[in-house]
C-alpha cells in the first residue's frame, strides 16, 4: 500500500513541528516522492544529519510503505 504525501508531511511535522513540508509525487503512483524540508532544527548540522532527522521521523515507513523519498533539506 503507498504513502499518501499528506502522511508523510504529518510525520515529518510531528517531529519537527516549526517545518515548511513541500511534497511531490515523482511517478503519479504514491510511491516515488521528493520533499523540501525547511527548519530551525538543521542548523549547524551536516547534510547527512539532516536527512537522518528527516528519515527517523519517518518511523519506519521508509523502504517499506514508502518506497522512494529524495530529501532537500535547508534551515530558514
């Protein structure tokens, strides 16, 4: 079964509720999206660190009910 964006944000929001969430769906299939991620909560973090915030607020749903996410992540 796939993701819906509208779940991914909520997830994403969850864990880092100051976030601005843009969310694509790359294939028009619920399962290849790209996100934009703004948030206080990457600065002074690396690229890497960013993008694991980004996956463990996902909570597991990354390789199974979402298959494929690209992550673009900024501070404000």
């Amino acid at each position: 079964m796939a993701m819906q964006a509208s779940e991914i944000e909520a997830f994403i929001r969850s864990a880092m509720p100051d976030a601005v969430v843009t969310i694509e769906d790359l294939a028009g299939d619920g399962d290849h999206y790209a996100c934009t991620v703004v948030s206080e909560a990457f600065r002074g973090l690396s690229r890497v660190k960013q993008h694991q915030l980004v996956y463990n607020a996902l909570q597991g749903h990354m390789g199974g009910t979402l298959h494929a996410l690209a992550v673009k992540t900024r501070t404000p």
